[in-house]
C-alpha cells in the first residue's frame, strides 16, 4: 500500500494497487484509489476512488463520494449505488491509514447508507 502520494497509478507501479492518502483539496478527507490492470505503457486502468470524511471524536470514517474509471474512459460518479463499490479492502486500508497518521486503535467506516 501506498500512502501520502496521489497521482497513482504511474509509470512503475504495479498492474495493481492500492494508494490511500489525504486529499489536498479538503485537508478533512481521506482519499483511497485502488487499481487492476494498470498498463505503463497506455496509462490505462480499471480503478475505484473514494473520500472519507473523518471524525476525530467519534473515530468515524463516512463515505462521502465514490468514482469508478475504466479503460479509457475518465472518472464516473453518477453511480446508483456507491457503497457497491467500496469493498472491505478500501475498508481496511483507510482503517490502517488513519490508525498509523492519529496513532489510534480502533476507527469505523461508515458508507453512505449505514
């Protein structure tokens, strides 16, 4: 897994992947992009992203959006179920990331319809 860098995948990377890192934009959020099939010499890739929000106090991650991207093709967000998208390894990771940046045991993920 790779954390802290956002522009995944790229040339080098693995044809799989997983980058989990804070997103830039909204320093409140969390952003997770897991990819399949990724080729260095098209850039082309199958890859899901999404942005958690996070709660301190409560140690809550909650879903706030979800893109998927297929090959050549760009992000989509206009997806009639989101939460079908995010699967327990996105789960697990963002888990992982935010317990090693907060130093803390134990976080929920919460999608959107929880």
């Amino acid at each position: 897994m790779i954390s802290n860098e956002s522009d995944h995948p790229r040339t080098g990377d693995k044809p799989q992947g997983t980058a989990v890192f804070w997103n830039k934009e909204n320093p409140e959020q969390i952003m997770i992009i897991i990819w399949t099939g990724y080729s260095s010499s098209t850039g082309e890739y199958t890859g899901t992203r999404a942005h958690f929000g996070v709660d301190e106090l409560r140690k809550i991650l909650t879903l706030e959006s979800v893109s998927v991207k297929y090959p050549y093709q760009d992000w989509n967000d206009s997806l009639k179920n989101p939460n079908f998208y995010v699967s327990d390894r996105m789960r697990r990771a963002v888990r992982a990331f935010i317990a090693k940046e907060k130093d803390s045991s134990y976080w929920r993920v919460k999608t959107l319809w929880d």
